[in-house]
C-alpha cells in the first residue's frame, strides 16, 4: 500500500467520505487510490474555487469535514476566494494540495511555490509529509484537528510520499470537544438579562440552529432579549416553529437604526457587529456608544452548551420559545419587482429546503418575506468573497441529498463559478438555481456613492455593468447540462419554480430584471 492509498484509507477511517477534487500530475497517485478505495467518493469541478465552495457548503450541512484536492500551490491558489469564505464560516474541511517530490523541489520547476505561504492564513493546522511513512499519520492529525477545532487543515503531500511504501492506515485521532464557557461568565451574563436593561444576543454557528437555537429561544422568551445573528450566517434554522432571529442589516444606515434601542449585547460565538466597510463620515460600529458588549462563548467554544446553561442559570430551562406562525403569502402575479420575486419564494418554499444565498441586492427581501414558512436552512456567503452561492449549494446537496436545494445568485457573483453548473449535472443534483440577472454589479453602484467617489460617468459605470453583451444563462446552463428557462414576469416565475422544485435534477432559472 502506497502513502497515497494509506491516506485515502485513513481519510475514511476518520469518517472523511466525500472528496471534492481537482487533480494534476502530482496527484495521480492519490487519484488512483480513489480506484482502490470504493468508501470515498470523489466529485470533481472544473475549477478549483468550486471545489472549496463545495467543501464549504458539505461541512455547514454535514457537521464533519469533506476533503479537497488542489494540484500544487496554482491549484490551491484558484481556490482561495471560497476559502477565504470558510474560514470565516468557521467550519471543518481537509485541504489535499499536492507537491512536487521532495527531490524536485531544489529544480524550481515551473510550476513550484509556496504552498504553505498561500495555504497559512487559511489553515488552523498545515503540515508538509515529510516522508511515505507518516502520511496516514499526518491525515489523521488533519482531521481531528479540523473536527476539533471546526477549521481548515491543510495537508501537502509531495508526489514520492504518495507513490513510495506507506504505513498502512492510521487510527482516528481523538477529537477534542469545544470548550465550555466558566461558570463565571454564564452567571455574569445571567446578571445582565436581570437587569431588564434592552439587550440583544448575538448567536453564530451552531447557535442558529438545533439546540442551540432553541436554548436561545427559551432565553428571549423569558427575558425579552431579542435574538440576532450577524448580516453573513454559516448557518440558520428558519420558517414556522422555529424561534425567529433578526439579521443585523447591511447598510450602515439601517443597522444603526435598528440597533439603536439596545444597551448590552451579548455574543454567543459572534464578533462585535462592524460595518463591511469604511465610508466617510458614517461610523464602521453601528451599535451606540453606551452598549456594555459581553462574550457569552468565544469562537470555538461550545455555543450550544453555553446557550442551555445560561438558560438554567435564568430559570428559562423549560420556558416555551416565541415561534415564528406557520403563515405564507400567495405566489405574485404580474410584472417582476423584487418584493414580488422575495413573495414568490416564500409562497412556494418546500419544506426542509436548504437555500444558498448570494443574490446580493436582488434577494436582500427574501428572508423577511420567507420567516413563516415551512422550516428550512438557510446558508449565505460568510467572507464577502463572491461566487460561493452555487458551490455551496452543490456541497449542500452532496450533504443532503434528500433535501431540495434553492441557490438564489446574482447574475455577476454567478459568473465567477459558473462551472459549479457542470458539477450539478454530473452528479445529478436537486438544485434548483435562480439567476437574478440584473446585467449590473448593482451593489457597487450603491458602494460608489456610498464611499462618496463623486458623480459616476461613462467610463465608470461600464465598469459596473455587466452587458454589451448580455449573458445568457440559459445557453450557458445547457453547455454544461442543466436544463433552463428565462421569465420575464412574475407568473413565469412561480411556474418555473414549481416545476423545478417537482423535479429532482438540477434546473436553472433566469429572471430578466
């Protein structure tokens, strides 16, 4: 057995089963152990920020790591705008990069870098294998410490570590349980909500969803503590039944308004709101001055535990959340409006759907319109990095593949993964993909005058413009497999959205706004 197969073994040992890859020279050992190993799937993308997107997406719905593979620092190098979005989704994922052998290295072949220069910012745990022997070691490592510390590890392999004699498969490592809060700081913010004083809470990861959301729930309901989670959310559990989460708004303006009234906040895994950027003269903190911020549970730490004790510690342990009403509008009819586009979705959501959201400017009404319907997650871009939305819904797919799938994409974000649409076909995925093409970078027409560059002439707003020629994403959905319809109305749109929900393959969508 090779270092390559005693890898892929130990992956799978681990409870790694999906790899989302795209390979070259020096990984072809590692790809044909994959012939060899029938418990690892392997799902390939044409690009590589694909593959990181998906691998997001798996770990948000699957609570475990998947396994990327990435041809040398390049490879890994497309990659990294969707990285960057999971590390900041704070979720598990074991990143493969292949090297060049160790002999090779000093020849400075065209293709050679620095893998782990590009890889560090990125990795909670890296490590280079330095010989075939310690590679199974080396992937078990990797994987407990992504499961332990629910980050990314990167593991470079150089080719003669996978070709050469390996070990055989490595044990599972132990993985290590996320720290509870002191029973200090649990009573510290139970002192806090017993003051009556406006408090918000903050929740972040597995706070949005399962246990955890429903500890919070109880809390708001005995304290009347209004629950938030931030503007970009790995995960939330949402619709009719569920305990209702307000999301701190984007624009600066708006969030200052609506955080206005709160004098404590407490943080339950998530950061201090801040603006996405500086602009002139407006504050980057949109809480007021006064706010007495307080972490409940740092990143890391167990925030569902923290959540339930802190709700023992009020006497809120048996006390009924405020659930959202089970209470939907009627599909819109007529000319497309983006409140009739966000009414539409709502009306016709399925139940335990999982959305992918990207739509930017287009879809900013969707979640307020949808919070009465049937329960569903809901997952958005966590980096600001763009083209996540539909590679997030394949890994989500791939997780929950007896679950409907509604990504909501921008027209612009779309275009940088557009190759996810292969993936979905190829695999044959319950996704249902709604372009919303505006023909625009519309968010950056309101950035432009947000950060006051002055009045936008000609040549500045054909860089904000995405026409001349328009895309059509319906040739481009069927170039790669997936069947197409472009709407022009309202009516057109909940019939598309009918029919694709019905279907179990993968569709594509395209409103003409």
């Amino acid at each position: 057995m090779n270092g390559a197969e005693s890898l892929v073994r130990t992956l799978v040992a681990s409870g790694v089963e999906i790899c989302f890859a795209n390979p070259g020279t020096s990984e072809m050992h590692f790809v044909a152990a994959l012939d060899r190993v029938a418990e690892m799937r392997c799902v390939l993308a044409l690009f590589e920020g694909v593959v990181s997107g998906a691998a997001d997406g798996y770990a948000r719905m699957a609570e475990k790591p998947a396994c990327t593979l990435f041809h040398l620092g390049p490879g890994f190098g497309n990659g990294i705008a969707n990285m960057h979005n999971a590390k900041r989704a704070n979720v598990p994922i074991v990143n493969i990069v292949g090297e060049h052998a160790t002999y090779h290295k000093r020849y400075d072949a065209p293709l050679n870098s620095s893998i782990e220069t590009l890889a560090g910012q990125y990795s909670a745990w890296m490590r280079s294998s330095a010989n075939s022997a310690d590679v199974a070691r080396d992937g078990a490592e990797a994987v407990a410490a992504a499961r332990s510390k629910r980050a990314i590890s990167t593991l470079i392999l150089p080719a003669d570590t996978a070709w050469n004699e390996g070990s055989g498969i490595a044990r599972p490592m132990p993985v290590t349980a996320p720290a509870m809060p002191a029973a200090s700081i649990i009573e510290r913010a139970a002192k806090m909500l017993r003051t009556g004083v406006p408090t918000m809470i903050v929740l972040t990861g597995d706070a949005l969803y399962g246990r955890g959301l429903i500890a919070a729930g109880r809390i708001a309901a005995k304290t009347g503590a209004t629950l938030f989670s931030p503007y970009s959310t790995a995960r939330i559990q949402r619709g009719a039944g569920l305990p209702v989460v307000d999301r701190v708004p984007y624009v600066v303006e708006q969030a200052v308004e609506r955080l206005k009234e709160y004098r404590q906040m407490i943080l339950v895994g998530a950061a201090a709101p801040v603006t996405f950027f500086a602009y002139p003269g407006k504050s980057s903190v949109p809480t007021p001055p006064d706010c007495d911020i307080y972490p409940l549970a740092r990143q890391g730490e167990d925030y569902a535990g923290a959540l339930e004790a802190l709700a023992e510690a009020i006497g809120a342990a048996k006390t009924e959340p405020h659930r959202a009403k089970a209470e939907r509008p009627l599909a819109a009819s007529g000319a497309i409006t983006l409140q009739g586009l966000a009414q539409t979705v709502a009306a016709l959501l399925p139940e335990n759907a999982i959305v992918a959201d990207e739509s930017i400017t287009s879809g900013r009404g969707m979640m307020a319109a949808s919070k009465g319907a049937p329960p569903h997650d809901w997952l958005t871009n966590t980096g600001g990095s763009i083209g996540i939305g539909m590679p997030l819904a394949v890994g989500a797919a791939i997780a929950a593949p007896e679950r409907p799938v509604l990504c909501l994409e921008a027209d612009g974000s779309g275009m940088y993964t557009v190759q996810s649409l292969w993936t979905m076909a190829r695999e044959k995925l319950n996704i249902t993909t709604v372009i919303f093409s505006n023909r625009a970078y519309a968010i950056l027409k309101g950035e432009y005058a947000n950060v006051g560059a002055g009045n936008m002439g000609p040549r500045a707003l054909d860089m904000l413009e995405i026409g001349r020629p328009d895309l059509d994403w319906v040739s481009l959905a069927k170039g790669m497999g997936v069947p197409g319809t472009r709407v022009t109305d309202l009516d057109q749109f909940a019939a598309s959205l009918r029919a694709g929900f019905a279907d179990s393959g993968p569709k594509l969508i395209e409103v003409v706004l």
